[in-house]
C-alpha cells in the first residue's frame, strides 16, 4: 500500500520509496522518509496531504505520497 491511501492520524512505517527519478528520490530522502521510518498522515486536501516524519510536518502532492510504499 502507498501513502496515499494510508488512514489519517495511524502511525505506519516506510517500506521503500519506488521511484525512478532519482531527484524525487534525493527529496524525499532529505525529508526523512526512508525505508525502516514512521510516517503518519495528519490530514488530507484534494492533491495533497499533510504528513509527520522525524520532527517535521510537511505537505506532498499525490504524486510523492504514491511513490512512499507503507
């Protein structure tokens, strides 16, 4: 399952990052999402959502949240 269709407010933990553009990849590893991470979903807007990883809330689009298996 990706990140995108993960439950709001439930802790999960990242798999991978299935990506073959190595820039995106290189972002979402400078945000702390790696394999072995909790990640929790805090909210969610049409496009994007709201996300906890390491110390930090940062919001994605749906197309980062795809790419985060959980």
């Amino acid at each position: 399952m990706n990140l995108s269709k993960a439950e709001e407010g439930k802790q999960y933990t990242i798999l991978r990052i299935e990506t073959e553009d190595e820039e995106l990849d290189s972002f979402l590893f400078s945000l702390g999402c790696y394999s072995g991470e909790p990640v929790t979903v805090i909210s969610r807007r049409r496009g994007s959502c709201t996300i906890a990883v390491k110390d930090g809330r940062y919001s994605i689009d749906n197309q980062l949240a795809e790419a985060i298996i959980i």
